[in-house]
C-alpha cells in the first residue's frame, strides 16, 4: 500500500477531498498513489499540510514506501 494511500485511510479522507483541499487535481492525486507521477517539492508540501503530516515525515514516508521522485523546483 502507498504511504500517500495510508495517510488517505487514516485520515478518512478520499483521494477527491485530497484534491479538492490541497488543489492538486484529482487525476494527479491518483497517479501519485498508484506511483505514475513524481511530485514536486511544493505538491508534497501542500498534501503534507492538507494531511497534518510534517514535511519531512511526508517525504521520508513517500521516498522509503514507493519508487518515486520528489522534485525540487
């Protein structure tokens, strides 16, 4: 399971509310689960706030549980 899936679940919180609140489109959200997309610096800092995450945690959590990039731009 995606660590973005995991905070979603804990959360109770669907990928469609996610989107909405960090104004990440819906479509994005989905390909990060299903680790389609990297993400920028930025995207990771507004879900991570959305979720109540600390950022580092966020990106710690996303880097070790999928092979995915975060982007720095």
């Amino acid at each position: 399971m995606s660590y973005l899936k995991k905070l979603l679940e804990e959360r109770n919180m669907t990928q469609k509310e996610l989107a909405i609140r960090s104004g990440v489109s819906a479509s994005s959200i989905y390909k990060y689960i299903r680790g389609c997309n990297s993400m920028t610096c930025y995207t990771a800092y507004n879900l991570a706030m959305v979720l109540g995450v600390d950022l580092g945690e966020f990106v710690k959590g996303v880097l070790n549980n999928e092979w995915r990039r975060i982007w720095i731009l």
